[in-house]
C-alpha cells in the first residue's frame, strides 16, 4: 500500500450515521479527515473536530462550497438521505451534485455509500435514487468505488422488541423463513476506510456488504439473549404496514421476495471481525423503561 498519510478525504455525513463511521475509522487509521457540514458550530460536528476532523461547511444544493470543500482533496465519501423534505429527489440530486463537483476536482478515488439492490430494479424508491446516483458516477468516468450495505442494525435502536402484556415481541414485515442480511454502521466505515487504503483493489468496484444473516425468529432469538427470556417473533402484514408507510412496504416486500445477496461468507473470510447482530445488541441496545 503506498503511503498516502497526507492525503485528505472529504467525508459527507461525518455527523450522520454511516458517514460518521467512515470518518471515525479514517481518524483512527491517521488518515486525514474532512468533514463537510451544515453548520461547523453544531454539537456533532464539534465532537467530530475533537476527533481530529477538520469540519467545513458545504451545502450540497451550493457548487460553490462544494468546490471549495472538496479542493486539494485525494478522496470522497459521498453518502446522502431520502429523509430531507423533497425525498428520493433530493437525495439523487444531491448524490449528482457532489459527483460533479468530485468531477471537477478531479479527486483520485470516489466512495459512493449506495445500498445492496440498487442495481436490481427493485422498485424501493430509495434504492432506486441511489440507482440514479450510481449511472451518473460511472457517466462521468469518476475513479470509483460503490459501496451497498445491507439493512442497518442500528436501525434496531428504535425498533427492537417491546412489552406487550408483560411479554417481549419482535414485530417486523419480514416473512419468518425470510433471512434478512444486516450490516453495523461501523463496519460500513471499515470498508470505506479499506478502500481508501487499497485503491488498486477497489476501484471500479461495486461491492455489496453485510455482517450477519438471520432470520426475523433468529433475531428475535439475539434480542432473548440479551432480555434473558424468550422473545416472540410476530409477522406483520407487509398490507398493514403499507397504510402507515409505503416507502418501508415497498422495501419490506423486496426483502420478502429478493433479499439483499452480499457475499458473507467472502466478507468474512476478508474480515472476521465484522459485527454480528449479536455484538451489535450487546453493546448498543438497551431494553426500554418497564421491561
């Protein structure tokens, strides 16, 4: 690996989920870290800047900053949200805004945090979006790596089991025979951080990546481990959920009649260490109040 300390990255949603991990994991590599933010004042990203990040601010509606947070830059870590108020609009527009401006900096090495399916027509619209974002990379002949997690773990923070009359329940759209892929945020930042170390065997490369493969019983299973007593598994209707969210219908009946493939066993000959639900309960989940 050719020494490249000095070289700057410029990560985007350093103080979001999956772009924090990626900038925590540069940091702590020694790679230097710059992390563009909406306001550098922001609890977050002063806890980032404590971390060793220089935080700039950018807004990726405004080339200008753009331009400026990205100049001089080795590197890009692009990653954006469906959930800011014009959606899966936004975010491609986004995705292709900081894409063209990695362009006209002519940055070394691009990492794009997409999402496993993107490439598969799946009709989700937040897969599709990041679909989006990908043809507009490779159009522009970026030095590129896609990077497609599987379905958070951490996304379990806020929706793991709760009581009902006095029993834990894991509730899910997930079919029980349906084994679901997982990836932790912090693994995601592992990835990128390795890309970025190894150039010659990531670019161009569009990788789906996941930790663990469970079943929603197998689930419910780690989350008995950690409450110490049986955890029941109950099968919501992906039509029941449909009436609160479409957007989480559409991606639950995805994931009942296709499912994320990333290679586990592959990955984790490459990385034994990857978290598994079960490391990600123990240290992150904690069972709610009365329970």
């Amino acid at each position: 690996m050719a020494d490249r300390a000095n070289d700057v990255i410029v990560v985007f949603g350093g103080t979001g989920r999956q772009g924090g991990a990626v900038a925590r994991e540069l940091l702590r590599r020694g790679r230097p870290v710059r992390a563009v933010v909406r306001d550098p004042r922001s609890e977050s990203a002063r806890a980032l800047a404590g971390a060793g990040a220089d935080t700039v601010r950018g807004d990726m509606e405004d080339p200008a900053t753009l331009d400026a947070a990205l100049r001089g830059a080795y590197g890009v870590y692009s990653v954006q949200t469906f959930t800011g108020p014009d959606g899966t609009e936004g975010e491609t527009r986004q995705g292709r805004a900081v894409a063209d401006a990695a362009a006209r900096a002519g940055v070394s090495h691009f990492l794009y945090g997409s999402v496993g399916g993107s490439d598969r027509g799946s009709g989700v619209p937040h897969f599709e979006s990041k679909g989006r974002v990908e043809r507009h990379i490779e159009a522009l002949g970026l030095p590129a790596t896609i990077l497609r997690p599987a379905y958070f773990m951490d996304n379990f923070a806020g929706a793991g089991p709760v009581w009902r009359d006095g029993e834990p329940v894991l509730t899910m759209a997930l079919d029980p025979s349906v084994p679901l892929q997982m990836i932790a945020a912090r693994d995601i930042g592992v990835f990128a951080a390795d890309a970025f170390d190894d150039p010659g065997g990531h670019l161009d490369r569009r990788i789906e990546i996941a930790g663990d493969e469970l079943t929603g019983p197998g689930i419910a299973e780690v989350f008995a481990g950690a409450v110490g007593r049986p955890v029941r598994f109950e099968s919501r209707p992906v039509e029941e959920l449909r009436a609160e969210d479409e957007e989480m219908a559409l991606m639950f009946d995805w994931f009942n009649r296709h499912g994320y493939a990333a290679d586990l066993p592959a990955l984790r000959a490459q990385h034994p260490e990857l978290t598994t639900l079960a490391d990600w309960v123990a240290g992150n989940w904690t069972a709610p109040d009365g329970a």
